[in-house]
DNA sequence: CTGTTAGCGCCTTCAC
DNA sequence: GTGAAGGCGCTAACAG
C-alpha cells in the first residue's frame, strides 16, 4: 500500500495541511519543516497522489489531442508529426501535459460525445464534426481546431493559407511558362482538398487554360499510389510538363515515378510539393514545395487552448499562418 | 458549473449508485432504467467526472510513454514514432490512454523521482537510467524500458537485436566482396551505440579485416551530418567501396553525398542503413537495410507493461525482437 | 436490479 | 507558519 499524505504528517509530526503545502506550494512553509517533511517522505516513499490532488483543485493540468480513428495516424504522419511536436513543447512550457488520443475516447455507451479521460481542454486535429465540438462546448470542455474550420461560434480554428499556398505553387509553375499542369490530390479532409484544389483551378484560369480531367487525379495520398498514379499520366502521348502535388509524400511518389521513367528533372517533367515536410531534402533532387508554418500552427493551437483554459473566452474565429514557396530543384 | 451524478439521479429519480453503474457498467442495469438515466443525464449535460472515477477506482487506465527530454523529439524521430504510434494502438485495443511525457514530468520539487502525473504504468523510451527506474518501482509504478536494456531485478527490457542486425548488415557486405566497409555511427544510446559498432568489428575481424579508423567516423544523426560525413570519406584517395550507416536517417544522407559526388551505387559504393524507417523505400535508389519490427516492439512493451498493471510479476528479461536484412537497391 | 453507506487522498478555507 | 475540518464526484461493497 502506498503511503498518504496522513502517514507522512504521522511520521514528521506535522499536520496533512503543512505536508501538503510542503509540495504543491513550499514557499509557504518554514525551510525546517519544508526539510523534515520531504525527509519523512523519502522515508515512505511518498508521492502526493495526482490523482487526488486533480480532484480537489479541478483540473488536471493535462490536455488532449484528439484525431480522428480513421485518420492516417498522426505521429506517423509527416505533417501532423511536426505540428503535436511542437504542441508537445508549447504545453511542456507551459505546465501542461499531453494526452493523445482518437475520436473513439470521447464517445460513451449512450453514444454521447464526452471526455472519459483527464483533461482541461481539448485540440481536435484534423477531419472533426461540428456536432462533436458543440457537445465538448456544452460540457465547458475548451477545444480548439487544429488544420480545420468549422462553423461553430466562439470556436478558436487554427489552420494555414491552403489555397494561398496552392496559389502560390501553381503560379509559380505557369510563371515558368507551363500550361500543361496536372493535379495529384490526396484525399484530406474537405477542408483542406478543396482549398487546394481551387488554388489549382484558379491559376490555371489565371493563364486562360481550361481544366483537363485527365490532368486531374485524387489518390489515397501514399507515395505508392502516388507513383502509380502519376507513371500513368506520364505515359500519356501528351503528358503534363507538370505535377503540382497536394503534399510532400505524393510529390516524392511522383519524383519516383519520372525518375524510374528515365525523365529529366526539372527540364522534363517540373514536380511541386506542399506541405515542406522533413521528406523534401531527403530526396534527390530536393523537392520544391509550399513550406507549411507547422511549429506556429502547433503553437498557436496550444496556446490558444491554454488561454481559454486559464479564463478568456475566445472569439470565433480562424488563425491562418502564413505560407511561403520553397523552391529547391524539381521547378 | 458542471452537473454531478446526484444531479442526474434527482433528475431521474433513481439512485446515484443506479447513475454511476448505467454509465460504468451498462450491463448491469435494466434497459428501461438505462435510457431514464440517459435521458436525464443528456438534459443536463452531464458526463462522467473522469477523475472522481479514477480516484475512487484507484486506477487510471492511462500510460505513460516517457522519454529522455534531450532525446530527439520521438514523434519526429523515424524510429521512435512507429514504435509509439504501435504502443498508442496496443493501447487502445487494450483501453488504456497513452500519455506523452519527457524524464522532466517526472520530477517533484525536492529532487526525487515521482509521477506527477496521472498514469498506471510507464514506458521508459531510450536513453534512461537504473536510478529513475527504480524510485519508480518503490513507488509501485510499473515500468517497462524500451529500446534499452538496464540492469534491474524484475525489470522487462524491449529491444532489438542490435548486435545481430550489424552483423547481418556487415556480413551482406562482406560477401559481396567488400573490403574497404565504412561505418558512420550516430550517436545513439550506449545499449544501441555498442551493439552495432561490435557488430561491425566482428564481422571486419571475421574476413581478417583490421579497423581502418579513418573509415569509423560518430556523428549526430542527422542527414546533413552524413552528407557531410560521407562527402569526405569519399573523397579519400583509397575510399570505402561501402559503407555501413548506423540508421535509415544517416544512410539517406550518405546517399545524397554519393549521388552528389557523381558516384554510381552500388558499383561505386555500396550504403546499407539500420531499421527500415519510412524514408529507405521513399528514396531513389531504395534503401538496402536492416529491418528492425518497430511494430512488435511497441506491441510487446505495451503489452507486457499491461500485464503488469493488471497484476503480473514480470521476470528479470530482456526481449529482443529479430531483425532481417532488406535487399533493395543501394547494395 | 437497485439503494445505502462509506470512504478514495488531497487542498483549502478558516482559525490560531 | 501551522492545524482542523469539510468536501471534491464517484464507486464498491453490502443489503434488500
């Protein structure tokens, strides 16, 4: 049996009340009694329970990522990965733990949407239903969105400039005199495939080109598929004389594709990424890309959480960070 | 302010004995007092205080997955984060939570080790120490370590075998006639570090091959580090016709100095990784590695871990999971 | 199947 | 600077 706090008090003859400030406020008791108290404790091996301590002060002091189950798992996944890293740090900063968890721990046998776990607040990343933050919301539970935007009031959604981005790569392309560019999407979320895709669209007017279907492919977004798909579109009589990609992975697919075709890089066929993902300096030649702020978003995400955790009531709104080209050398 | 169990059994005008067991223990209430209780508890908002409930039933269902703060960030580490994401799984199925943490979390005031945090048990990832260890177990936490191997009674161990898999990598080499084999090490945990680098001498000793330290060179493992690395063994007049990376990161590096340098691979040189991360297939050429079963290592701590807080008394051991050499197209 | 009762271990007033 | 007492919200016996 673990020693309490009472056996501790028993021990060094101090009250409960003096034995627990010793540990979660020592600058209220005496530097002697402070020294006797933690002596008495190394004795027992005492640890104030944390438990306990969540329960009287509620809170937890820990918060929650939540993804969704059928989502390509996050630390795993090279965009997510850099963004619950530095969600990871921002907490750590600030006192706050990290608990990681899917969709399939907020709902009870009643089906309800709740929080079985121990947290003060939650960040929904990626694919999340308005249904779910409302039900979170009416239990006072704070959360923010993480890569999404949802239209719920006094909702905090931290996303970046998808179609910005997509704008920014596709002109990019059509400034370097290509007309015949095709689109390799991953199925995200619809948050972010349209934003993208209307980025593709819109540059493509831009240069009064119409849209060809066959220049338009939307693949489950692994490198394996991607190389599939994009071997096809190079083997066409016509080809595309470029690729934008909707991430990094099915960019490097494609580069594996025109490389394994016997094509010149960028003379043959141009390959553009997004995202900036570890992934695109590790290849050769280094993939040219949208670079994604993933340290702000996560940052950002956690620090909003935490402010609305500790009292403020967030406005509605949605934090886009900024996005910047990276060009390397598959443009 | 948040409803509380009496609340709903007021609500509904049963007990709050009859409330808690509808939510914790559906089975054992009849299904028309289920759905009163629901409903009521659906009126008013109310959920489950996760803490009361862990408080009481002195259990938490949640585990920590620990690591050394200075360590490179798990989640972005290659080798680490299909470990975790397959902890973060085995979990699940098993309904357990997985909690993230660095050795810092682990720290009260008066210096002593302690859990300031809510979890049954804990996963010691990496670099660790017998201390730590220890004062943990004194304090009835369950521990498993992965990815080292210390020296503690009753302690259970996950790791690979380290030794094996340079053997089985420096072998490969050594068959296929190379002599001048290279080694770039990172600079890994010491359980990790010696293991390999044995492996490397003893398969050099086996061909009657003495150590050539120009050709044993330590670094970060980064892919930049390599790349800068490998560039200068080989540009040595008598370079290594292969060399032998200490993981995929560092092999992906070596790979880009090769590329760079106008060399042709294998012909020219032969490069072999360590671990069979994500990035060996993603590159051009492929990644000839060792393939380390990341998912069975994070399976098998998870399990074993679980095992533990559900009552076992784990043996002294240490489990080594096999690796297997991959052949692709570097050798 | 449901109700009653007794804590779980700690923090936080409020006194002294 | 320290002590006494109350209660956080829930579950687990034990009855009925």
């Amino acid at each position: 049996m673990a020693a309490t706090i009472l056996d501790v008090a028993d021990l060094c003859g101090y009250s409960k009340a003096t034995v627990s400030r010793a540990f979660a406020s020592p600058d209220q008791v005496a530097e002697k009694t402070r020294q006797r108290v933690y002596e008495a404790a190394r004795a027992l091996n005492y640890t104030p329970d944390a438990i306990a301590r969540a329960m009287v002060r509620g809170r937890t002091d820990n918060i929650g990522f939540v993804i969704y189950e059928k989502q390509y798992p996050v630390v795993l996944n090279p965009f997510y990965s850099p963004i619950f890293e530095s969600v990871l740090q921002t907490c750590a900063r600030k006192g706050y733990s990290l608990f990681i968890s899917s969709d399939r721990d907020l709902r009870l046998p009643n089906g309800q949407t709740c929080v079985k776990k121990q947290m003060d607040g939650i960040i929904l990343a990626g694919q999340s239903d308005a249904q779910m933050v409302m039900d979170l919301r009416r239990q006072n539970m704070p959360v923010v969105v993480l890569n999404n935007a949802i239209d719920v009031d006094d909702l905090t959604c931290v996303t970046t400039d998808q179609y910005g981005g997509a704008l920014l790569a596709m002109r990019h392309l059509t400034e370097r005199g290509h007309r015949k560019i095709a689109i390799i999407a991953g199925a995200f979320s619809p948050h972010v495939c349209t934003s993208r895709y209307n980025g593709y669209c819109d540059a493509l007017r831009e240069i009064g080109q119409t849209i060809d279907l066959r220049f338009v492919q939307t693949i489950e977004p692994t490198a394996e598929q991607a190389t599939q798909c994009a071997s096809m579109m190079l083997s066409l009589p016509d080809r595309p004389t470029a690729i934008f990609c909707t991430n990094d992975t099915i960019a490097v697919g494609t580069l594996k594709a025109a490389l394994r075709a016997g094509l010149r890089i960028p003379q043959d066929v141009a390959i553009i990424g997004f995202d900036d993902s570890e992934i695109s300096h590790l290849v050769e030649p280094e993939l040219t890309t949208v670079r994604v702020d993933k340290a702000a978003m996560g940052c950002i995400a956690a620090e909003q959480l935490i402010a609305q955790i500790e009292g403020e009531t967030p406005p509605k709104q949605v934090i886009q960070t900024p996005v910047e080209l990276v060009i390397r050398q598959t443009t």
